[in-house]
C-alpha cells in the first residue's frame, strides 16, 4: 500500500469511515476501501471522504444540506486518492465546496457540496413513515449474500422480505435497515459521512430485483452519479430504514431513489443515483465486472 507524502499535514479523521490527511492548502488524501468488487474502491467511501475533505474547508457550525457527485474512473484501494478542495462561495449563512478526487494523474471524482448555518422554521411539513413497516428485529441478515468485504465489517444490515420480479406497475422496491456496527461518538460530521456512505451500498442493486434468480454471471453495474438532501441530522451508529425505489432501465442505464428514515418515522435524507448497468442475455456475454457497490 503506498504511503503518504511526508510533508503531509494534520490527520482529518471521522470515526472509522473517513481518514485524511491534509496535502497542501484545501488538498488531502485518503485510502478508499473496497465494494463488492475487491480490485476497485467502494463508491459510499469516495462520498464519504470527499465530503469530509469539503467540511474541514466550511466554517463550524455549518452542515451539508445537498451533495450532488460524478463517479468518473475507479479508485485503485492500493493507492492514496487525493482529493481537491475548491472554495466555490461563502455567504452570511451558505457554503458552497466542489471536490475533484484524482488518483495517479485522472480524475475520479467531482462533487459539489451545499453547507448552511441551522435556522428556525416556522412550519414544518414531513411525511410519515407507514405503520406496516417492520422493524429489523427478527429479520434475515441483508447481507448474507455477499463476499466478505469492509462494507460488512462497518455495517448491519436487515432486510424487509420483498417479492422479486417485476410487478405491474413497473417500479422495483425493497426496504433495508442499516447501521454501523461500531459507535460513531458525538462527532456530527461521521454521522453525515456514514449517511453518505451508507447511501450507496444497495440502491442502484435495487434493479436487480426484476431478476428471480440468482444475479447472472457478467452482470456490471456500476455508480454514475449521485445526489443527496439532508433534511435533519440523524445518527448513521442507530438503526435506519433505507426505503428504495427503481423505476427505469433503458439505454444500459437504470435510476433509483432512497429515503432514509429513523425508527421514530423521521425522514432524514433523500437520495437519487443514476448507475451503468449490463445483464447479458447469453450467458457467455461475459465482461469484467466493475461495480462500485
């Protein structure tokens, strides 16, 4: 694993999602850990990262209400990914950062990130969370399908029991809860990090619902983009259900958005992404897998 330069700055570190190290003025590297797919970084710690890198250039007190990303080359695990921070604007209650990741000369990510100052609301006006939601006592390990990777080591997860196939409608959904299984402390910035990171874990899948049987070999599917709101803070260490819905795939592209909620029926966080996918037809249409998640 390559090191850092020696010249490197402080340590910027958010529980056990994010550790950076300061390179430069608004500059800092980090290791992204991997996905599914062992060889490339897993797209929720690109996010997490670069967002931690866009908060240690924001004034205190202010926290990010929108993010909007391009995943644009695979982060090699082995090696440092740099990521740039640029000061896009500093208003009297708005912060705006954008963020290019690079890594062995191209690029591999760019974000832009929204911060603002809290302020009182003199109506509130939030949806509720449907009462025959279940809660994740009792239900089956959401990850009992998947290789051993660093994702399964930071997080629990329990999935709603959810029919496969493509119904009439037309729209594929599952609910999964999450949480980390280590303690995040008081920190606000690892639990906005870790919702960051936990956004990306199952959402684009979600398209692999319409599938009955096992995921076909050759299947890619891989993060384009992503978007996400935080409406109010959340703490990403307790139990939240991540509610998930596809509607489209066409044109090797499929769309799917997210809500994550608190046990107490709080929606925290809205989430959209735009992923590549392929399912070969002929099983001997076969290309290398390279999803992110």
């Amino acid at each position: 694993m390559s090191s850092l330069p020696e010249a490197a700055g402080p340590r910027i570190v958010h529980g056990e999602i994010v550790d950076l190290t300061q390179v430069g003025d608004d500059g800092y590297e980090g290791f992204c850990h991997s996905g599914r797919n062992h060889r490339n970084g897993f797209g929720g710690s690109v996010l997490g990262h670069a967002l931690a890198a866009a908060y240690d250039t924001v004034e205190p007190g202010r926290d990010v209400h929108s993010l909007h990303g391009y995943f644009l080359h695979a982060v090699d695990t082995r090696v440092a990914a740099g990521f740039d921070v640029a000061r896009v604007r500093d208003g009297r209650s708005y912060s705006v950062r954008r963020v290019d990741g690079r890594q062995t000369g191209r690029p591999t990510f760019t974000m832009t990130a929204s911060f603002k100052t809290p302020q009182p609301t003199a109506h509130e006006r939030l949806p509720t969370l449907p009462d025959d939601v279940p809660g994740p006592e009792g239900l089956p390990d959401g990850f009992a399908d998947r290789r051993p990777s660093p994702i399964r080591d930071n997080l629990e997860c329990r999935a709603v029991p959810a029919e496969r196939g493509v119904p009439a409608s037309g729209e594929l959904a599952r609910d999964l809860w999450f949480r980390f299984t280590h303690p995040l402390g008081d920190d606000p910035v690892a639990h906005r990090c870790g919702l960051a990171y936990l956004s990306d874990v199952s959402l684009a899948p979600t398209a692999f619902q319409r599938i009955t049987g096992p995921r076909p070999r050759g299947a890619v599917l891989a993060s384009l983009d992503h978007a996400m709101w935080f409406h109010r803070p959340a703490r990403a260490d307790e139990w939240l259900l991540y509610r998930q819905r596809s509607r489209v795939e066409a044109d090797g592209r499929t769309f799917a958005r997210g809500e994550l909620w608190t046990r107490a029926g709080e929606l925290v966080a809205s989430v959209a992404q735009e992923a590549l996918m392929h399912v070969p037809d002929d099983p001997d249409d076969v290309r290398e897998e390279r999803e992110t998640t």
